[in-house]
C-alpha cells in the first residue's frame, strides 16, 4: 500500500462567531485552522471497505478523528508493513499519528 506525505493547506477565509459551512460529499474539508498549530475539518470516506483504500496519507502533524454519525473504520499502518483496522465509536475521540486511510461500511 502507498503512503503519501500530506503537506497542510491554506486555511479558508471564515468569518468569525458564525457556523461554518459544510460542504456535502468531500472526501475531507478543511474548514478553519491556525497555521503551525492545528486545523480542523470534515472527513467522509467514499470507499466502503478496506480493499478500496489504495494509500495511507501521513500528515505533518497528529489528528484527532471523533465520529458525529453512521460508521467510520480507519486503516491505519502498524509500523510492521502491515495495516490494523480500527473502527470508531461514536463521540469517542481518536488521536491517530500513523499514516492511515478510512473507510464507510455502510456506504
């Protein structure tokens, strides 16, 4: 499986004391952040299981993964070569630092 290195984007002009908008079907959005420090945004995985990832993305920084809704399952590298499956639990936070990759079950 192919790792690729993630270097972080420039941050959306968002206005302050408002919602933030969402935008549907994007594999990930980021919508605010603070350069150097962290970022924060919308991850929604178009595959539906394992064998559809085809890269695990290593980024610049850790990640916090927290499932709102449906069923989310992370691929992430076990530093053997080989990948571990660790499916999230809703409102349960994750912080991931491995190169890793996810998928939707139920599509």
């Amino acid at each position: 499986m192919r790792i690729a290195t993630v270097r972080p984007p420039s941050f959306p002009e968002v206005p302050s004391d408002r919602p933030l908008c969402i935008e549907p079907d994007r594999l990930w959005q980021v919508l605010c952040g603070d350069a150097g420090h962290w970022r924060a945004g919308v991850f929604s995985p178009a595959a539906t299981s394992a064998a559809e990832c085809v890269e695990l993305e290593r980024h610049d920084g850790p990640e916090l993964f927290l499932l709102l809704s449906g069923r989310v399952t992370l691929l992430l590298a076990d530093g053997s070569g080989g990948v571990r499956e660790v499916a999230l639990e809703p409102l349960r936070p994750i912080r991931v630092e491995a190169p890793h990759a996810g998928f939707c079950p139920d599509g």
